[in-house]
C-alpha cells in the first residue's frame, strides 16, 4: 500500500525534511529553495506496492544542479540487498539523464525505515559482497542517508506538522503501541487538514492504516476518526461529521 507520495511531494514539506536530515556539510552546498520533484519511476512494477520512489532536482549553491532521490521502503524488516537496489535506482536515473543528452548529477540516496528495531542491516554494497579487503576497491562505493524512526522520540519528529503526522505513522504502524498512539495520530491530520493536500493525505492514511496494520481494528479506527472530528467541530463551521463519515466509508 502506498501513500506516502500524497504527504511527501509538495517540495515545501520535503525542504523541512531533508533540512532535517542531511549532514550540514551537505545542505551547504545546496540551495533547496530550488527543490522540484521530477516526474517517473525507476522502480520495478513487481516492488511498487512496497516502494514510493520520490526524485527532486535541487540546484548547488553555486547554480549547478544535483540529484535527491528519496527512497521510502514501507516495511517493518530490515532488507540486506538495500544498497544494491538503491544502486539499480541510481543507475537508471543516471541511464534517463543519458538518454536525455545531460551532463550525469551526483545522487543523494536516503532510506527512511520504520521497523520496531534498530537498522543493524547493510549500507554499503562493500557489506553485501563477499570479497576480500584486495578487491573491495572494485567494487560501486557509495553511502546513502539513513533515517531510522525506531531511534528517534516523537518529540524528535516534530517539526513540519504534515511530516510529523507522516512520520508517527510509519514509526507506530506495526507497533503495538499503535492503538495507543492512534488518536494523538489522527487528530494531527484532522487538524492541518485545511492545508494544501491534507485532506487527500488523510484519505491516504486511513487507507493505510486499514490495509497494512492488525494492530487495530475496523471499530477503533472508526471511533477514534469521529472523535478526532468532534474535538474540533466547535471551532469551526464546516460540515465536520458529514466529512468524517464519508472517510470512514
């Protein structure tokens, strides 16, 4: 199932993101005031329904452009061949700037996983290939940008209000403190849904959160949205439970 393209594109949110994320070193020689997504996928059709592949160009502080290929993996297991995929997306990012007639751009890979466990898996190719430390000089070198939501607190994750709603779903959807964490989830959508897209993105996650968690159930869900709409019925003057129902069903 895959929603997190309804949350992440609006380059405004993915700014506040990666401004987060990247090393300083890094943002320095990025303008990301210059941040646009790039239209395609390079990923298999057999691993769309695991994979949201997200490609921005940003311009270097000094006009030259670059690449930012974020690759969200929506699973809660640690995957081994990461740097090898991650490397097949490169490569044929770097095949369409060929085919383009443009000069190729370096890539910033960034995985953000979400499984209950810290990521004690691979991040380079060196660590998936079995050869000796001779030969390991022959072999694609290259580290990617890991964010690991099992290592950060929810205070930690606050910041951008659509980024952090996003990112507390990914770190609690196969968590079992999710039915716990649900209302405070939900409310955050509720309450930014007049912003751009976040209507959409709350169709979105509760789509989701039916479809890719037993952690809770069809009524918990359901009662924890009307509630959620209830607490700021109140405050404003929008048909509030009439839209409430309508994601319910």
């Amino acid at each position: 199932m895959d929603w997190s393209a309804t949350s992440f594109p609006m380059p405004t949110r993915c700014r506040g993101f990666l401004k987060k994320t990247l090393p300083h070193t890094v943002l320095a020689k990025l303008n990301l005031e210059t941040l646009t997504p790039v239209s395609g996928s390079f990923v298999d059709d057999a691993l769309r329904q695991q994979h949201s592949d997200l490609l921005f160009r940003v311009s270097f502080v000094n006009g030259k452009e670059g690449m930012v290929y974020v690759l969200f993996q929506h699973k809660s297991y640690q995957d081994a061949m990461s740097p090898f995929q991650l490397l097949r997306y490169m490569v044929r990012i770097w095949e369409q700037q060929i085919r383009d007639g443009v000069s190729l751009n370096p890539i910033i890979p960034l995985i953000l996983y979400h499984g209950q466990n810290a990521w004690t898996s691979s991040r380079t190719m060196q660590d998936i290939v079995d050869a000796p430390a001779e030969l390991e000089h022959f072999l694609p070198q290259f580290d990617s940008v890991l964010v690991d939501l099992s290592q950060h607190t929810d205070s930690e994750l606050r910041g951008n209000a659509m980024f952090n709603a996003v990112l507390l779903v990914l770190k609690y959807i196969g968590s079992d403190e999710l039915p716990d964490r649900l209302q405070g989830i939900i409310q955050l959508f509720v309450q930014i849904i007049d912003a751009p897209r976040g209507l959409e993105s709350l169709k979105a996650v509760l789509v989701y959160l039916t479809n890719a968690t037993d952690k809770i159930s069809h009524e918990q869900l359901t009662d924890t949205v009307q509630q959620a709409f209830k607490s700021i019925k109140s405050e404003r003057d929008s048909p509030m439970p009439t839209i409430a129902e309508t994601l319910i069903q």
